[in-house]
C-alpha cells in the first residue's frame, strides 16, 4: 500500500507494471477537478474523492495531472482474482 501525490502539471508517461498477478486500485482521497485523469489501454478514466478505480497495471497507462492543486490516492495492491490458492503461496510477495 502506498499514498501517491501528484502536483498541477505532472505528466507520468505511458509505462506498464512489472507483473499481471495483481490488481491495482486506487482511492480518490483529495481529487481536484478538472483535470486528474489515467488512461489505461484505449480507456481514460478521472478519478473521485471517495470512489476506486481498479486496473491491471502490466497493460499500458498513463496519467495527468492538470488541475489546479495536488492529487492524493491511496494505492493497494491486490492478488489477481483468477490465481490459485497455491499460486499466491509460490509467487513472491507484490
């Protein structure tokens, strides 16, 4: 788990995550609009303060920050749904 800041301006460029065996979601905490969004593949989503978004990060995505004032969202990384019992067992720690 993780708590991510992004200030106006910031620009993360398209990049994909190391592994398909989880899921991220992410909680608006502090969303100011317009302007906070995330494309992942060929959909683009805005966040919302109190609301999550969950994607599989090994697919490509990006994210802007145009607003006015930072972005705050708390990050939690969870097991994909379609592995195993024993697979969550063998496989390293996310």
């Amino acid at each position: 788990i993780k708590f991510s800041v992004m200030q106006p301006g910031t620009h993360v460029w398209p990049h994909t995550g190391p592994t398909n065996c989880r899921l991220r979601m992410h909680l608006g905490l502090v969303i100011p609009k317009p302007g906070c969004r995330i494309r992942c593949t060929n959909q683009t989503r805005e966040w919302q303060e109190g609301k999550i978004l969950i994607f599989d990060d090994s697919f490509e995505h990006e994210v802007w920050q145009e607003a006015d004032s930072y972005r705050l969202i708390f990050i939690v990384d969870v097991w994909h749904p379609e592995l195993s019992q024993y697979q969550r067992q063998t496989l390293s720690p996310i």
